[in-house]
C-alpha cells in the first residue's frame, strides 16, 4: 500500500519557553509526506500492518510570521515514523 499526504499540519499545543525552543503555543507546521507499508497474514479477518510514514516540514507559522524552510534561521526538518499494528477485518 502506497499514501501520499500532500498537506500535513500540526498546531503546537503547549511549548516549554526555553531559549532553544523557538516553538510557542499556536504556531503552526506544514509540509507534505509519503507512506508505504504492507499487511500481513489477512486470514479469517485477522492479520498484521507494517507502515513507514515520512513527513517533511516546509513551512513554519512562528508568532504569526511564515517562513519557508530551509532558510538563513531554520534548517529543513521532518518525521520519521514505523509502526506495527495489529488488523480485523470483518
């Protein structure tokens, strides 16, 4: 199975106001990912999923300004994520 998320989104919901943390509750972050993964064993309504999910972050919303990522401030960043999960179909 293939995905394609051609926009993802998440609004930060709390922030530790460290130094290093330029992130504040409300700011937002968007870009787009992809997804493959496969099932496994679907017999009688019962089987395994393996799905890779990659997002890339190109755009920020920090304090109300947008800035495309990479730039002079931010370098590019994203999300990697496996997961295993457990299927019944009926």
């Amino acid at each position: 199975m293939f995905e394609y998320y051609p926009l993802v989104q998440n609004t930060v919901s709390y922030s530790d106001n460290a130094s290093e943390n330029p992130f504040r509750k409300g700011d937002v972050l968007r870009g787009s990912g992809y997804g493959f993964g496969f099932n496994f064993g679907v017999t009688n309504g019962f089987g395994y999923q393996m799905l890779y999910k990659k997002l890339q972050i190109k755009e920020l919303e920090i304090s109300g300004t947008k800035t495309t990522v990479p730039d002079d401030r931010y370098s590019s960043f994203g999300v990697d994520e496996f997961s295993l999960g457990f299927l019944i179909r009926y």
